[in-house]
C-alpha cells in the first residue's frame, strides 16, 4: 500500500496548530498508525450455526463485540475489536474472563443482550470504538439538547436541490426538520477532509454548489440523480460504501479520500444498527 505515513502526520500536525486542539492530532496519529497495519479481507460467514441457541450465527473474521447499556435517559455502548467474531463469542461462552470484563458480563446476563458487527478490517473496528464506545449518549438527543448543548450528532437536510449536513445542532425540533445521522465524526477533521475531497466528488457526479467549514457541509449537484450523487448519499443515509480504491488516484491524498469515506460509511452503518437495537430494547 502507498500511504505515506510522515506526510498525514505532517499535514495532521499543522491542522492541529490551526486549530489548537490537540487531541485531533492524537485521533488521526492512530488512526494512521491503524490504516498501515495489513489487515485481513472480507469476512467469510459460517455455513451453518455452531452454537447452541443462546448464541447467534457469527462470522469467522473481524468486526465488534459489544453489548448497549441503556438507561433512563441515556445509554453506553461496551465491547471490544476482535479478528475473529466467532471465536470471540465462544470464548464468552465458556467463560474466559478477560473477555466478559470488556463486556462487563454478570454470569447470569442473558446472551440475547450480546451483538455483533462485522467489518472488513480490523483497524475499521477500532476505530468505531475510538469513536462510539464507552461514552453516554442521550436516548433523546432533542430533547436532552437545545442550542447551548448543541448535542453529538450531524444532521441531513436533503431535498430536491442539494443537501446540508450540520455537524452541531442548527437550531431547536431537529427531529421535525432534518434527519439525524449520529456522532459519525469530528466536525475539525470532517471540515478538513472533506474539503480536500471537493475535487474526487466532482470526478463523480457534476456540482453548482459545494461549501464546507466546522459548521457544515454544503452541496448542490447540477443532476441530483446522477448515480455518483446517490452513491454519496447511500453512505451518509444508509452507510454504504460504493466505491472501490482504483475510483481514488493512486497517492497519498487518494488513499487518505478513501479511508475518510470508508470510515464515514461505517459509523454511519453501526449508529444504523444501534438506533434498531435501541429501539428493539424498548
């Protein structure tokens, strides 16, 4: 893979001394340090159940292990990345220690109350728990948060010309007005990185309009049915990832464009798959 590691970490290093903050320094120097590893490919799902009832069928490769702490009013995602999913519940299971302390397991909790998430990297695990796990989310986002506790989430307005994507709250009954796409991302680093991916997204579909800054994200495409603007929609809506590495030129700059998006879609499809659980947990 040519990923020039100096050359995110020098780009990173001086975003952060614009910006002052120094913990998005720390987030992209891991997330580099992750993207570098050689991770393994696609999963390979069991033909058949290998467990009793209790357990789920599970993949034979990487993804999350995880389990949701819901309270009254909030709730806690807790789990850990692993390379074999299946294993990993098996090492639950018959009660391997360490594990069910990741999950925080009493030895009467219920197996029905264990999930799992699969994804095509390992690194894409950890990142997901860098950026969702072990943190108290309001249930009600709306009504918990107004404008002077802005909240977590972005949020999508689309309509028939464009969209707009605010990364902090715009403004009260958000619920009403847009759709919420969940904490997918740092506001400092979204700005920065999708910026830089002006030029790949005009490669894809004709734009009239394109504006991004820490506060949103603006886009309006000449044909909003073009097919290269409904796969960007796909992964903010529905976290699915349509393109492929070759649809990235083949430097430094392309593979970061696509690391971003891949990320992107999969936060987006984990928040998906919390949002269900929550609701199955009502």
């Amino acid at each position: 893979m040519d990923f020039d590691l100096d050359q995110l970490a020098k780009e990173t290093f001086e975003l952060t001394k614009r910006s002052e903050n120094k913990s998005l320094i720390e987030e992209e120097r891991a997330r580099s340090a992750l993207w570098a590893e050689d991770v393994p490919e696609c999963p390979t799902l069991l033909e058949e159940d290998i467990f009793d009832e209790a357990l789920p069928l599970a993949p034979q490769g990487p993804g999350l292990v995880y389990r949701v702490d819901k309270g009254s009013s909030t709730f806690c995602v807790r789990g850990f990345a692993t390379e074999n999913i299946e294993q990993s519940l098996l090492d639950i299971e018959s009660g391997e220690v360490v594990t069910r302390e990741k999950l925080r397991l009493d030895d009467d909790l219920d197996y029905d109350t264990l999930n799992f998430f699969e994804t095509d990297e390992l690194a894409m695990a950890q990142i997901i728990i860098d950026q969702l796990f072990n943190r108290r989310f309001p249930i009600d986002e709306d009504i918990l948060c107004n404008l002077s506790d802005p909240g977590f989430s972005w949020w999508l307005n689309l309509d028939e010309v464009g969209l707009n994507i605010f990364f902090k709250s715009h403004g009260l009954n958000r619920m009403d007005r847009f759709s919420r796409l969940g904490p997918i991302g740092d506001n400092a680093i979204a700005c920065l990185r999708l910026n830089q991916a002006s030029s790949f997204l005009r490669t894809k579909f004709a734009i009239n309009e394109f504006s991004c800054d820490d506060k949103s994200l603006n886009i309006t495409p000449v044909e909003s049915k073009s097919l290269g603007y409904q796969n960007f929609l796909e992964l903010l809506v529905d976290g699915e990832f349509n393109w492929s590495i070759e649809d990235f030129s083949n430097d430094t700059h392309g593979r970061t464009m696509y690391f971003y998006f891949k990320e992107l879609a999969a936060l987006r499809a984990f928040w998906i798959n919390l949002e269900e659980i929550l609701e199955d947990l009502d």
